[in-house]
C-alpha cells in the first residue's frame, strides 16, 4: 500500500484533470527512493549491499492509452511537460532531463517484454532530487510498474529488478542493481542485504529503538549531471585494480569477481596483496572495495544481534574509506558526518553516491533528539533555507517496496 497522503493524492487528481481531463486515471504506481545503511560503491563489483527504502517515494496516476504515446506531466514546476513514442529504441533529451528516466524505464520494457501501450501520466516525488537517495530510480521503478499495469502484463520481480538495473544505464551512468532491486523489494520495518549473481534480496528487522537519520549536505549530487563521470571513472578503476590482481594470482586461484577474490582470500590477505601489486589511485579504489565488502556481513550480523555499537563502528570505518581510499566524500559531508558523531550518533556515513548529498547516521531513541538539533542548527548557522526540515532532515523510516493500485 502507497503511503500518500489524502492531500497529496488530491493534488495529482487535480493536476491529471486539468493537464490531460476526462476520463479519470485509472491506476497510482509508486515507488520508494532508500537509504544506503553500508555496502557503497560495491555493487557494481558484485559484493552485497545493505540498504532499506523510506518513507519518500515517486507516485505516478496513470491511464492506458490505446497508442503508443507516453505523456507526462509532472507535479514539480522545475520538471517541464514531456511527450515520447514508446519504441525499443527512445532518443534521449539532453543529458540531466527528468523524462530519460521515464524514458529508460519504458526503453527497457519495449525491448524485453514488447510493452506498447502508453500512458498518459502526472509524475508526483516526495525523494529530494539529486541527493543520494536514489530519487532517479524510483521514477524508473515507478514507471516501469506504471507501463507494466497499462499494458495488462506481469514481470516476476526479480526479473525486473535486473531488467531496470541494465535499463537505467540509459542515462549514461554505469549503475549498479542496488536501487532498483531496494524500490521493488523492500520490506515495510527491514533493511535489506542485498547479493548479486545471482540476486538475491534478505531482510533483516530493524531493530524498535535503532533510527536512522538523513541529512542532506546541500551539494547536490546528480546521477545523470556532474557526478556521472567520476562514478563511472570509479567503476572503471574498480574494475582494472581487480584485472591487475587477478591477472597475478596463480592461475588455481585466478578469481573473476571480487566475490571470488573474498571467497578464495581473507580480507587482510588480499588488502596485502593489493598493497605489494597496485599502485595508485588503483591501490586506494581495491581497499576500499575489498575492506567495504568484508564490512556488509559484519554489518549485517551486527544489526541482526542488535549490536549498534558494531554497526555504528562499521559505517564510520565505511565513512573513512570512502573519504580516504575512494575518494567520494566532500568537506560538506564530512562535516555533517562529524556533527552527527559528535551528538552521539553510534555512527555515520555518506550515503549514496557521494561527491554530495546526503549522510545517514544510526542514533537509538535516547540519543535521535540531540542530533537532530545538532544537524539542524548547522542549517541555520550556514546554508539555510525555508523548508529544509522534513524534506533534507528526517529519520527515516524502513519502508515497503513499489507497486500499483486502482486509481
Ligand atoms: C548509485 C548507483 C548504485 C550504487 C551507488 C553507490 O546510487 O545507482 O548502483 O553504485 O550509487 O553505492
């Protein structure tokens, strides 16, 4: 079940009315965005991740139409009115457009499932845009849960989840399977480890008195803008540190993946071994996916013992790693990072992408008040403005996973 509001869901009747008029929408996709908890910049090396959706999340109110046409509206002013055939091969808009998304989305299923039916649709999104929270694929998700539904077809989730990972590429950043596979898989009250080849997506409750606070550093990080090419540069080192070890290792133990390398090597002996046959940047990109990867179990086990000194622990060792070794941090995040740890967070990370956007970072509910205050007079003593609370500052709530209903 959708979490929006009565308000919200009048105010995108209102918008479908007057934008496309009668007849009425017919079906309310929705989709959540999530918050990395640990496991960053590791699924597109194949190692597990440990993220949970929130309680923002895109909507779309849709109506089938009998053509190919896909017109959109969205609910955002900033997020101009797009029209699009849908085709197994879209154009895009120019590079940062909202519509790629929706575009990647139905790209992707026009390909693999022959959807041909579009939509008429207006677009609502409660996930801050740009800000590591994965706004992007929910529109992907939402869309594409939207496109399934016109089109009176089924696509068993898993399969899906893969399906919009590879389509998401679309934009131009070379993603991992995280977000897609979070928005449709979640479960309301878990965060979720998630394994790749083949994927696999486990809960584990989040425990009565553990919260997770969301602070946006007010940079914004872009998949599809500036960020794109220093996460794919990313993607590229991670890949050429593992061909250079692989390449050495004797051929018995000649690993493919870095799940092989963790598999065949304790995490201390490869860290070694990186250190005696990489150099830099490559050396500092393997520690930080080698020592991340080792981190998401010991994550796991820590939340499921409810051992949050642990977890804290873990995602400031992750928060060091990504600052030091990968390079994905800034001052602004780093600051926040330290303000939360300083009011008594167990532990605090970016979150995401980085290079901007938001951190989280695990209080209990003694100690979620204070840091609260702390992130948020660090709003008003630099960068404020109107609004910022709820939207850019919030605990966020471990939520269910997209789907549709009838208008
Ligand atoms: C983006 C990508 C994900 C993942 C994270 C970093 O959100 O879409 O696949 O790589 O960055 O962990």
């Amino acid at each position: 079940m959708t979490t929006i509001d009565p308000e919200r869901r009048r105010h995108l009747e209102a918008a479908f009315q007057t934008t496309f008029g009668p007849p009425a929408a017919e079906g309310l996709a929705h989709a959540p965005g999530r918050v990395n908890l640990i496991g960053e910049h590791v699924d597109y090396a194949g190692l597990p991740v440990f993220p949970m959706a929130i309680q923002r999340e895109v909507t779309i109110l849709f109506r089938a139409r009998a053509d190919r046409t896909v017109r959109l509206a969205n609910c955002d002013a900033r997020f101009g009115p797009r029209t699009f055939a849908l085709g197994e091969t879209i154009g895009r808009y120019p590079g940062g457009d909202w519509g790629n998304y929706v575009k990647a989305a139905a790209q992707g299923l026009a390909g693999r499932y022959g959807t041909r039916r579009g939509i008429d649709a207006v677009v609502c999104s409660t996930v801050p845009a740009a800000a590591g929270l994965s706004s992007s694929s929910a529109v992907v998700i939402a869309s594409a849960v939207a496109l399934l539904a016109a089109h009176g077809a089924t696509v068993e989730p898993f399969a899906l989840m893969e399906a919009m990972a590879s389509a998401e590429q679309y934009v131009g950043t070379r993603g991992g399977g995280m977000d897609q596979a979070i928005s449709l898989g979640a479960r309301r009250g878990c965060a979720c480890r998630i394994d790749f080849g083949p994927l696999r997506l486990t809960p584990t409750a989040v425990p009565p008195d553990w919260r997770f606070v969301v602070a946006h550093s007010l940079v914004p990080a872009s998949k599809s803008g500036a960020a794109r090419d220093a996460y794919n540069e990313r993607r590229r080192q991670c890949e050429e540190a593992l061909a250079a070890v692989a390449a050495r290792l004797p051929r018995a133990r000649r690993a493919a993946s870095y799940a092989d390398l963790l598999a065949r090597l304790p995490a201390a002996e490869l860290l070694a071994l990186g250190d005696r046959l990489l150099d830099e940047p490559l050396l500092r990109r393997f520690r930080h996916v080698v020592s991340e990867g080792a981190r998401v179990p010991a994550a796991v086990a820590a939340m499921a013992a409810g051992d949050a000194a642990t977890f804290g622990r873990l995602m400031d060792e992750s928060h060091r790693s990504l600052r030091d070794d990968y390079e994905v941090s800034c001052a602004e995040l780093d600051e926040l990072v330290e303000i939360a740890r300083a009011a008594g967070a167990s532990g605090a990370r970016l979150t995401g992408a980085g290079f901007g956007g938001c951190i989280v970072s695990l209080c209990s509910a003694h100690t979620v008040g204070g840091v609260l205050d702390a992130l948020a007079r660090c709003y008003y003593a630099g960068r404020t403005f109107e609004g910022i609370l709820d939207t850019h500052l919030f605990v966020a709530e471990p939520s269910g996973g997209a789907g549709v209903e009838r208008a």
